[in-house]
C-alpha cells in the first residue's frame, strides 16, 4: 500500500476562473508542477477530487470538465506528473451527490482502486470543504493553501489553523508533508 495527496483541482493546482470550463484558460498556480513533481518522486500518488457544480447547474457539460483536466495534466507533463486520476462531482450543491465535497466517499473508492494507505495520506486545497474531506476520511492531515480562495477561508475559519497545516502554495504544502510537518 501506498500513500497518496489527494488535491482539489481550482485555486489548488491551477488558478481559480470561477467555473473554468475552457481548456484555454488553464494556468498552474505558482510553483504546482514542481509541488507535484516533488511528491509523486516521494512515492505518492496524485489524485484530484474536484467539485464541478457548473455541470449540475446547466453551464457546461461534463465534457468540457473532461477538456480541462486533460489539459491540466497536459501542461503538468514536463515535471514529469501524472495525476493518477480525477474524481468528478458534477452536482450542485442543492443535488443528491455520493462524491461531492466533503463527503469522502472519492477517497475511499480510490483507496480500494489504487490500494492506499489512507493513515499516510494528504488532502491538499483551498476551502474549507476540502480539509473536512480529508478529515472526514480519516487521512493523516489536511493542509489549506493561501491560492485560490484559502486566503479568504483561512479568515472566515480562523480555527482552521488549529487543525489543519496552512501554506502559501502548493510548494510549502509540499514541504511539510516531504517533512512531516503536517502533525
């Protein structure tokens, strides 16, 4: 077994454009490919769990969501990163959804997929939501980033920073988890 960072996609990996659904548009956020880079050659695997409710809300199909991740890892490839897969909620919040943030129901299906080992895993992202993921599966830590929108979360849930790692990007999460600075 293995273990594994599990990472939301927008404002963790690459920017946050508010219902990205145009391959085009995809940016890294700063330092993502060498972050990536730096644990899948420590032996985890990379696995995103994305929320995507522009699909339940009618403004662009799951195709589109598709376009992007392929993009996604289409400009992680010179470091060499290959996320292991993309675990899609497509529903809004107001919908019945098995996957959706921050039930952990990804997580666990891609612990039987892939045979991790969930007590040496990670949940990296920006909101909220996505530490409770990680918290409410069971995993080692959950670790906010300052990109995308964790500035703001970090802000609103003060007590974030009780239970969680906080650090500016992708690069320092990196960091504490290669370090085990997380517990």
């Amino acid at each position: 077994m293995r273990p594994a960072v599990f990472l939301d996609r927008d404002g963790t990996i690459n920017e946050d454009l508010h219902y990205l659904h145009e391959p085009e548009k995809v940016i890294l956020c700063p330092h993502a490919g060498e972050a990536l880079q730096r644990l899948q050659q420590a032996g985890y695997a990379l696995i995103v769990i994305t929320n995507q409710s522009g699909v339940g809300r009618g403004y662009f199909p799951i195709e589109d969501v598709h376009a992007v991740n392929d993009r996604l890892s289409d400009i992680l490839q010179p470091w060499g990163v290959q996320i292991l897969k993309y675990y899609i909620a497509p529903e809004a919040p107001d919908q019945p959804s098995i996957g959706r943030k921050p039930q952990p129901a990804f997580i666990f299906q891609a612990r039987d997929e892939f045979d991790l080992d969930l007590a040496r895993s990670y949940f990296i992202g920006d909101k909220q939501v996505d530490l409770q993921t990680g918290w409410n599966a069971g995993l080692k830590a959950s670790i906010l980033v300052r990109t995308g929108k964790g500035r703001r979360e970090e802000q609103t849930y003060p007590e974030l920073s009780q239970k969680a790692c906080i650090c500016d990007h992708l690069l320092e999460a990196a960091h504490c988890i290669l370090s085990s600075k997380t517990t």
